[in-house]
C-alpha cells in the first residue's frame, strides 16, 4: 500500500511538472549576431582646439570626426593612416521579469565601448514577408524585415524582449 502511494505521488509530480518543462521547451533560445567592421582612413587635419579630426577613407569620402575629451591628439598629424575597428553585436532574448531599457558606456585613451539595451514588446509577427513589428517603452513601434526566419522561432505577439546593443570602437595609428 505505501508503495502504491509513493508510486502515484510521483507519477502525480512527473504529471504536474511536464506540462511546464513542455512550455519551457517552447521558449526561444537567446541569439547574439555579431560583426567586426575594419577601416582605415587618413587624417587630412587635427583640430585640437575642436577636438575634430578630418579624414579620408579607402573610398575617397571626406568626414570630420568629434573625438572625444579621453583621446589624446597630441600624436595625430595630418597624413597619418589610422585604423578603426569596430566591433558590434546584438543579443536577442526574452526579457527577464522586471528588466527595463538601460545605457552603459566606458572610453579609454584607444578605445571606446557602450552597452544600450531596450526592451520592447512584439505587437505583430509576419512571417510570409518575414517581419517583426515591436513597440518600445515610450510607446513608438518600428517594423524590421527577419533575416533569418530560424531566428523568430518561439516567439509570439506579446512577448517582452531584451534587445542587447554592443558597440565597441578601437583607434590604432599605423607606423609609418
């Protein structure tokens, strides 16, 4: 008799506790895309005073660059080659409860990182063109087309998500 009730106490527990390892199963897995993106220009001129450098990429295109109050110019003259990496990647996942829209961001004298995380909300999903269409905290909605259509699986209109912004900008001057 007391193992009929033990028995069935456990199979009562399997029964109740398989339905939720079920919708755990359903959840999607969080995603990160990531790319690296490497440039070199040459520096046309450095305003120190502006703290402004002009530059030229490989294409020929022209830019003035604000540099930030952590990098030093003292170094950078113009016909120098410099090489910009930037680094860049984007998680995709649930948001946790309580989670809300955050920015974080650190530079050094080479090397500037920022962190920008928002969390939005699916309003519609279509996967025959494929597109999400999201709306954020402060109450604006944006449509973006799906890449890759593996990347939606699990997802569903209502779902809170963390979208996970990483930028990370490296300077390096090439010797001559």
């Amino acid at each position: 008799m007391r193992r009929s009730i033990l028995t069935l106490a456990l199979a009562a527990l399997v029964g109740l506790g398989l339905p939720a390892l079920a919708e755990d199963a359903k959840k999607p897995a969080p995603r990160t895309l990531k790319e690296t993106t490497v440039v070199k220009v040459t520096v046309l001129d450095v305003n120190a005073a502006k703290k402004e450098v002009t530059v030229k990429d490989e294409d020929g295109d022209v830019s003035v660059v604000a540099v930030p109050e952590t990098y030093k110019l003292d170094k950078v003259k113009a016909g120098d080659v410099v090489s910009l990496t930037l680094d860049e990647s984007l998680s995709v996942g649930l948001a946790k409860p309580g989670e809300t829209d955050s920015v974080a961001a650190k530079m050094t004298a080479a090397r500037g990182e920022g962190v920008v995380t928002k969390v939005v909300t699916i309003t519609a999903l279509d996967m025959a063109v494929p597109s999400v269409t999201f709306k954020a905290a402060d109450g604006k909605t944006q449509t973006v087309k799906i890449r890759n259509v593996k990347n939606a699986e699990g997802y569903k209109v209502g779902d809170k998500v963390a979208l996970t912004y990483t930028g990370s900008l490296q300077i390096a001057l090439e010797k001559k």
